[in-house]
C-alpha cells in the first residue's frame, strides 16, 4: 500500500495547530494520506517545530516590539509581569544565558529551557 505524493502547503495552518495539539507524524500522514517522512520534511523546512511538554513547562503568550539594538534586535515585552514568567522563569534566567534557547518560527518567537 504506497501513499501518493501529497502536496502539504495547503494544509500549513492545519499541521501547525495539529503539531501544537501534540500528534505525531504518523498520525498527521494518515489524515492527509502521505507518509510521516513527508510530514517530517515539510516540517522542517516550514519551521514548525514540535515541543517537548516536559521542557516547556507552562505557556504564556506576549505581545513583542522587535527594536534594532547595537550588534542585534532587542525584544521587548511584558512577560516579565505575567504569573508565569515569575513562576517558571525569573530564577532560570539568572542562570546561565547558554540555558536558554530562542526559536523563531513564521509566526511566533519562543524561549525555552535548553537544560
């Protein structure tokens, strides 16, 4: 039984949320009759990347203004007034800034706990 060769741009919007909601490849191949390494490649390549729920912890979402800064882009934000932000990261980020890693996707910039 060979998938045919599907054409995955379409359908984006739906592999993100359903990568977001936590299924995996193989199930995403089966709804759209391909295979996992196709939904895998269009993946990566489309920066739709799956997150470790273990590393995560929880999630809270904020508004940014990206500014150019000597040597960079400085991003500002007001996470740091969010419940979460003092919950789960003002003690991590004392640490050492190599912890922490930035993701930037099409449509949003993640920080998560690199260890």
């Amino acid at each position: 039984m060979g998938s045919r060769r599907v054409a995955l741009k379409p359908h984006a919007a739906k592999i993100r949320r359903w990568v977001d909601e936590g299924r995996s490849d193989e199930w995403i191949a089966q709804e759209l009759n391909t295979t996992p390494s196709s939904v895998q490649s269009f993946r990566s390549r489309n920066s739709i990347y799956r997150r470790d729920p273990v590393r995560r912890g929880q999630l809270s979402e904020h508004r940014a203004i990206l500014d150019l800064a000597e040597g960079g882009i400085l991003i500002k934000t007001d996470a740091r007034d969010s419940e979460v932000f003092t919950e789960e990261w003002k003690d991590y980020l004392r640490r050492d800034p190599a912890d922490l890693q930035l993701i930037v996707t099409q449509d949003r910039i993640y920080l998560e706990k690199a260890r």
